[in-house]
C-alpha cells in the first residue's frame, strides 16, 4: 500500500539519499541524476517551489490545460514571457492521453541567474510503497525565452498566421538533450509535449500576479 506522500515528494526523498551517498551512486540512471539535481538545488538554491495540481492553486492548472488546447500559433507570444523567479520549481500533475495512470513531475531549474532561461526536466511515474518508479526516462529541454521573443520581433505577424513560423521560432529557442546514460532517439509525442506544457505552466505562473502565490510546499 502506497504511503501518502507526493510523487514529487518521491523524488526529492530518492535525490537526498542520493546526496548522502557517495557521488557515483546516482550513476548514469536518468532518473537517479534528476532526483539528486532536483534535491541538490533545495539544498543549496533554496527554496525549491512545489506546487501540485489538485492543491490550493487550481486556478494555475486549469488556465494552464485551457491555453495547452489552443494552437501554437495562440499561446507562442506567452511562452516568449515565461519567466521563473526561483532557482527552481517543480510542477505535479496527472497524465493524460497515453499517458493516464502515471504521475507527472516537471522540473524547471534556472541554470543562470537570468529568470528567462531554464532547464525543464520531465518525470514520468508512479508511486508504490512510496518509492516513485519511472516509466519513461527523462531528457532535458533546454528552453531560452529571450531568444524566442527575439525571434518573435523579427518575424512580426507572420508568427501568428502560420504555425510553420511559430514552430520554426520555437525550435530556435529549446534544444532537447538526452541526460546522462540515456539513448538519443526519438522523442515520443507525449513527452514533448509534456515540455510545452511545464513552459505554459511557468508562463501561466508568471503572470496575472499568479507568481506571487503560495505554493503547496518547498524544500
């Protein structure tokens, strides 16, 4: 039977083990790396933001889910503001699609001290016995919004009317990087799209005063 904590939760718990041990124990497992760099930075970039959809903040989610069904050509002008005051923050929602059943994690850490650029990391899982399990091994999206706005500027209304363009523009701004002991390969639709929803998310956060809320917990 499964101990009620967060899947989030589950994976800040694997990654302190994993900072108490020694530094080749997280190995090249993507999973393992994820869950001591998500515990690494509450330890030393404090605070590490949670906030899990079904808690406090509905409002965030919901926003969030209503511009994810909209097209890119819509919501690309958003994802240009996104912005993260924190070091880091993690995001936990349910799956959808095929996707149903898991739990998902993800993970935006600012590599720099510019608010614009992020490192978004994706967990796909479950709980049991309150150990979270992968079912989908993570990668890294590297996502620069000050580039994609600068793209936004130069390309004008053209953006807007062809999702060519917004895809081009966007593809321009984030880079996927497979993690450590992880296969390059293809990347399955629903991760990836899993990425563009963690941005909408910070996005969706950043404004309409939304960034000033409380969150469910932090490390």
């Amino acid at each position: 039977m499964d101990i009620d904590i967060s899947f989030a939760e589950a994976v800040l718990r694997r990654g302190a083990a994993l900072l108490e041990a020694e530094a080749e124990a997280a190995g090249t497992d993507p999973f393992a790396v994820l869950a001591r760099l998500m515990a690494a930075a509450a330890a030393t970039d404090a605070p590490l933001v949670v906030l899990s959809e079904g808690g406090s903040h509905p409002a965030l989610f919901d926003e969030a889910n209503r511009r994810a069904a909209e097209p890119l050509t819509a919501r690309i002008a958003s994802l240009a503001a996104t912005r993260q005051g924190e070091r880091a923050a993690m995001y936990e929602f349910d799956g959808s699609g095929p996707l149903t059943g898991n739990r998902i994690v993800a993970a935006l850490l600012r590599p720099e001290e510019r608010s614009d650029l992020l490192h978004v990391y994706i967990a796909v899982g479950r709980l049991r016995g309150g150990e979270a399990q992968i079912t989908v091994p993570p990668a890294l999206l590297r996502f620069d919004a000050a580039a994609l706005g600068q793209t936004l500027g130069l390309l004008g209304d053209a953006v807007s009317r062809s999702a060519n363009a917004a895809t081009a523009a966007l593809a321009h701004a984030a880079a996927i990087l497979p993690m450590e002991g992880h296969e390059e390969g293809g990347m399955p639709a629903a991760l990836l799209d899993l990425y563009w929803h963690a941005l909408t998310l910070a996005s969706v956060r950043a404004a309409g005063g939304l960034a000033t809320m409380m969150p469910e917990g932090s490390a």
